[in-house]
C-alpha cells in the first residue's frame, strides 16, 4: 500500500494528510495487500495525525478524516460472525 512519506514528514499540513488518508481509505480493501501493509499504513496514518498542528487550517477535517480512516480498517477486517 502507498502512503506518502517513510519516517518523519515534517510540515505536514492537514491537506496532505487528507490525500494520504483518501489513498488508504481506496486501496484498505485490496485483497493483493497483506494485513500487515494495511496495518503499517493505517499507523503511519495515526502518527502523522498527532504530528498536526492543531492550529493550522482544516485541523478539524483531518480529525474527521482519522476516524474516516480507523472505519474503513474496521470495514476491512474479515468477518468472524458475532
């Protein structure tokens, strides 16, 4: 799965961390990834969200677009009936 950055992405602005999220979210329920790949993405995903600034602008849409994020891992994990 292709996520942006490797390691540390100083200056990351909420704008890219929505292009980020917006390219896990379309490649989570790719069957040709591993659940490890997957799962390395979606936490790169959550340091890069606690490196924001919460006093840049679209600080709020990049907290909606974690948990965008966090549901569409949720989505993506197989089934074991409840």
């Amino acid at each position: 799965m292709r996520v942006q950055c490797s390691g540390e992405m100083p200056g990351l602005t909420p704008a890219g961390f929505l292009l980020e999220v917006r390219q896990f979210r379309a490649n989570v329920g790719d069957a040709s990834l591993t659940l490890a790949d997957k799962r390395a993405a979606l936490l790169r995903i959550v340091a890069h969200a606690a490196s924001l600034d919460p006093s840049d602008a679209g600080f709020a849409g990049a907290g909606v677009a974690l948990k965008d994020a966090m549901c569409s891992w949720l989505d993506a994990q197989p089934s074991h009936g409840h």
